[in-house]
C-alpha cells in the first residue's frame, strides 16, 4: 500500500485513515475517534477532506464508509495523538519521507509541464505519452476538442453541414480555435485531469 497520494499537479499531496489504521496496527473505529475529537484542531491546517468509495464489485454493499484524506500537517498532528510505540514511531517515518518524496515527484512534473508547455508540445505527442495503450485517446480528445470549436461532433458537423470532410471544411478561425483548444487539452492531460474532468471544462462554456 502506498503512503501517500495525490490525483493531479495541482491537488495537495495526502494520506488516508486506511493508512494511518494499517501502518500503526490501530482500529479505523480508534482514528475516526480521533478526526471527530480534534476536528476543528485538524481543520486549522486546512480543510479536512473525505471521500465515499463506491463498494467493489462482487461485495454485499452495505453503508458506504467515509475515508478520510489528510494533508501532509494534519496527518503529522493526527499522529501524535496516538500511542508512541515502535511501530507507530517507525510508521511516522515513512510517512514523512513519503511526503518529502511526492512532493519532489510533484516538482519535478510541474517543471516538465512548464517545458513542454513552451515547447508547444502537440496534443498527440502528449496523448501517446500518458495514454500509451489505449486505442480511442486519441480520437476521443480530437473529437472533444472539435465539438469544442463547433458545438457539434465531426459525425453530426458532417451531416448538418453536408461536408465530405469535417474537419477541411473548418474556416481559418475554427482552426486556430481548435488548435488552441488542443493546446489545453495536452496541458489539461498533463495536469493529471482524466478525460471526464476535461470534457466537462470544456464543454461547460458550451
């Protein structure tokens, strides 16, 4: 199990109960306790998130548990409020490596964002880098970003339009237009947003 996490270049790295509760041998009913007794404490170094993951697939179901995610300060604080046995010394630790460690992971990829954003990277080259096996990258981000310049996607543009080719048939301005948009999408892909969290920024100004 990982230490630490973090979903893209701009979220703030953190941990979880499932963490802390594995790491230092203490009942998730134990750190629960915890967070709800020293929330406003906790709340201090930012807010404290949670998450509701959907029951895996097979399971019975049952009331969704609420996980909580810390950042690196209120994971620090929470664990001084547990017992200070070895393990739990040893777990600290890890956990303050791990967080030094991400961090840097972050930087580093933030610095490579800026280059590649300078260097004008295409949203092809950005799309065979992070999308390496998938088979419909490519022309799931190039369709979105056309309905973008459209409002329409090249299959419905070519019959309302009666055009052989969408995408020759845009004016001058629709190509600049798509071709700034793809330069959001790389940079939206190498934010670490998922195709979901890009179609919905986009087409939200729709």
């Amino acid at each position: 199990m990982e230490l630490v996490y973090y979903k893209s270049l701009k979220d703030e790295p953190y941990t979880t109960v499932d963490v802390i509760c594995e790491h230092t041998n203490t009942t998730r009913h134990a750190v629960n306790a915890l967070i709800n007794r020293y929330k406003n404490d906790l709340n201090d170094f930012g807010v404290l998130a949670f998450e509701m993951p959907k029951p895996t697939q097979g399971s019975l179901g049952g009331r969704p548990k609420k996980v909580w995610k810390l950042n690196e300060q209120q994971a620090t604080f929470l664990i001084t409020l547990l017992d200070n046995t070895p393990q739990v010394k040893e777990f600290k630790k890890l956990l303050v490596k791990s967080f030094y460690s991400v961090k840097a992971e972050l930087d580093q990829e933030r610095v490579k964002r800026q280059v590649l954003k300078l260097m004008n990277v295409s949203l092809s080259e950005v799309i065979k880098e992070f999308y390496p096996d998938s088979k419909h990258a490519y022309s799931n981000f190039h369709r979105l970003a056309f309905q973008y310049v459209t409002s329409m996607t090249p299959k419905k543009y070519k019959k309302v339009m009666q055009v052989e080719d969408p995408w020759q048939s845009l004016t001058e301005l629709q190509r600049e237009r798509l071709e700034r948009v793809k330069q959001n999408i790389a940079m939206f892909i190498q934010d670490g947003d998922d195709y979901q969290d890009i179609k919905a920024k986009l087409l939200a100004d729709i």
